[in-house]
C-alpha cells in the first residue's frame, strides 16, 4: 500500500511540474469550454433578440399593387425596402434574408373574393435568416386571417364557422426541462473533459515512461506490477476527476452569465446536480483513465501513444451522437450502458425530472463493473515483459 502511495504521488508531482500540462488540464479544458459555451449563447440570444426589437425589413417587388398589404405590413413592424433586381440571386448570395414579390394581378383577385398570391423568396439553407423569415411569414398569415374574418362577416358569417376544431394547448414543460432541451450538449463537455483530464497523464505515465527508459528500472523494484499500476492510474484518475469537477464549477457559473431568463429557461446546477454528477461520473473516470492506460501501453512512444488515444476520443461522441439522430424515451436498459448512462442521467438531472434509486444504483454499478474488467485487463498488460522492454 506504501509503494502504491509513494508511485501515485511521484506521478501527480512530475505532472504538476510540467506547467503547460496542468494549464491544458486544470485551466484550458475546465474553462474554455464553458467560456466558449456562454458566449456562443450570449451572442445568438442577444442578435435574435436585437433583430426581434428592430424593425424588420423587408424588400418589396410590386408594393404598389398591395397598398393596403403594406400598410398592414408596416403596421405590424415591417420597413418596406426596395428589392434588388433580382431577388433569387440576392437571396442566394445572402444580400437579403427575404424577398417578397406581390404579382400585378393581386388586386383583381383580391376584389374578385379570390385568393391573392404573393411570392416569398428565402433560402431554407440560410439559418441567419429563418428568423426573418418566420417572423414575416406570421405577418402575412395574421392580415390573412383577419381579413378572411373580415369577408364572412361582410356575408353574414360567423367567423367561428371557419375553425370548427379549437385547440387548447397545455404545454406541460417547464423552464427547467426547456433549459435541459438548450443545454444537451453538457454531457458531452463533461465526458470529453474527463477523457481530456487523464490523457496526458494516461501518456506519461506509460508510454513517456517507456520512451524515457525509465520503465525498466521501475519494474526492477521489488515491487508487484499491480501496485504499479494502481499508483499510476489513481494519480492518472485524479487528475481526470479534478476536471471533472472544474468544469462542472465552471459550467455552473457561465450559466448565470447567460440570458436564460429572457428565453423563460432556467438552468439548475446546485449541489444535488454535481453530487448526482460526480456520483456516476466516478466509475466512468476510471473506465476512461484505464483505457486510455491500456492504449498508451501498446505505443512504444509519446506520439504514437497520442496517435492511439486521439482515435480513443471519439468513443464518447457515439451515446451524443445516437441520442440526437435517435430521440429515444428513456428507458431501463440505457442506464446499464457504460457512457449512455451517464449521458441520459446528466439530461434528466438538468431538466429535473425524478431519478430512481435503482436507476442510479444500475447506472454506477453496469459501469464499475466495465473499469473493473478494463482495469484487469490494462493489469494483464502490466504483468507482461514485452512492456518492460523500452523501444
């Protein structure tokens, strides 16, 4: 148990002394993710918001054969603009969110009682501009229910007779469930964090050691190789879960930076959601750290163990990946799937929806028993003589 401590803490030590590690580890990964995360949010929110408030504007082919369209228009808060020449380039080319195009026969059909088309020009592809666009196509629609309204009644009609169906909607979200919709991606961060945490560590520790040579005089201590290994990857799973634990900090914080309140969202990361965090992260630490152990015991170099484990840091994306393409309810048997476990309980922790004892119990337990197997395996690896040979 001595030789286990004193290994561990030889490790944390030289890895503190190399202060462009610690800075990657401890301060680049912990907070440039949640920095970049506020403020990609910030900005998004804010321009929507500041194009909401604006007038918006709108370029007009035929605006003289709709007077009383446009007038509705700028009443609703449109500023009517000269269109371009030709619309479907501009639009194509980004030179306009939208183009609307009123065709000389609007009025005629318009004073026969027939429908009136009107043209709206946009590109679907051009995310910048579907806000533009929805908001002017709620426009159109309002004065066109309106003045439907307006023709029935003219004729003796009920307005109402035309909506024989009303729906009443009860939306049973919450601002803290439409807030876990916002931030899904907190998961990932976290397990990408971890991977980010150890890998350095995972790298120096085997590999670093074995491109050093200073592999086989610590195999020549009297000392078995289990010990070893302990000592190494608790030093590696330290470091993996003090990332962990900054980014969660870190994520808790740029949350009250961001303008949730004004999308009527909220964002709860107290302590219950780190314990809960922490609690299931924990054995998955130690699955990443072992196989980022295991890789790094295979590479006979620094770089070719950094080869291996940059090819290991796409296994978190799948559980992400799979639950964006493949929206699933939430069942059972997801919590016993090391990654998928962690991801689902961290999204129903962000948008507060009850956790069962037993859902936790099967999510830690599935995965303690993985890092147990990974652990023995990276052990097996340990115990062989080819590791000892440097290269």
């Amino acid at each position: 148990m001595n030789a286990m401590f004193v290994v561990f803490w030889k490790e944390i030590l030289e890895n503190l002394r190399d202060r462009r590690t610690v800075i990657n580890t401890l301060l680049t990964g912990p907070l440039m993710a949640p920095l970049m995360f506020a403020l990609i949010i910030n900005a998004s929110i804010s321009r929507e918001l500041a194009k909401a408030d604006k007038p918006l504007p709108v370029p007009v082919v035929g605006a003289e054969h709709a007077p009383n369209l446009i007038a509705a228009l700028k009443r609703s808060g449109a500023e009517i603009k000269d269109a371009p020449a030709d619309p479907e380039k501009a639009v194509r080319e980004q030179d306009a969110d939208m183009v609307l195009r009123i065709p000389a026969a609007f009025a005629k059909s318009w004073t026969d009682g027939e429908p009136a088309q009107v043209e709206l020009v946009y590109d679907e592809s051009q995310r910048d501009a579907q806000g533009s666009v929805a908001r002017l196509r709620g426009m159109l629609e309002a004065y066109s229910q309106q003045n439907g309204a307006l023709r029935l009644v003219a004729r003796g009609i009920a307005p109402s007779v035309m909506r024989p169906l009303a729906i009443a909607e009860r939306d049973q979200s919450t601002a803290q469930t439409r807030g876990g919709g916002l931030f899904s991606m907190l998961p990932y961060f976290f397990i990408l964090g971890v991977f980010i945490g150890g890998m350095a560590l995972a790298i120096d520790t085997t590999a670093g050691e074995r491109e050093r040579q200073s592999l086989e005089p610590l195999f020549v201590n009297p000392v078995r190789r289990s010990t070893l290994l302990a000592g190494k990857l608790g030093a590696t799973v330290a470091f993996a879960f003090t990332t962990l634990l900054l980014s969660i900090i870190a994520f808790s914080v740029a949350g009250q930076f961001m303008p949730i309140d004004k999308l009527g969202i909220s964002l709860q990361m107290g302590f219950y959601f780190a314990a809960c965090t922490l609690l299931v992260m924990l054995p998955l630490v130690v699955l990443l750290c072992s196989l980022q152990t295991l890789a790094a015991a295979f590479a006979k170099s620094f770089r070719e163990a950094q080869t291996y484990l940059s090819l290991l840091m796409f296994v978190p994306v799948i559980p992400t990946m799979m639950l964006s393409l493949f929206p699933l309810k939430t069942q059972t048997w997801m919590y016993a799937v090391p990654l998928m476990g962690q991801h689902v309980t961290i999204l129903r922790l962000l948008r507060g929806d009850p956790i069962l004892p037993e859902q936790l119990t099967l999510c830690v337990a599935a995965t303690s028993v993985a890092a147990l197997v990974c652990v023995w395996i990276t052990a097996r690896i340990y115990a062989s003589e080819r590791l000892a040979i440097s290269a």
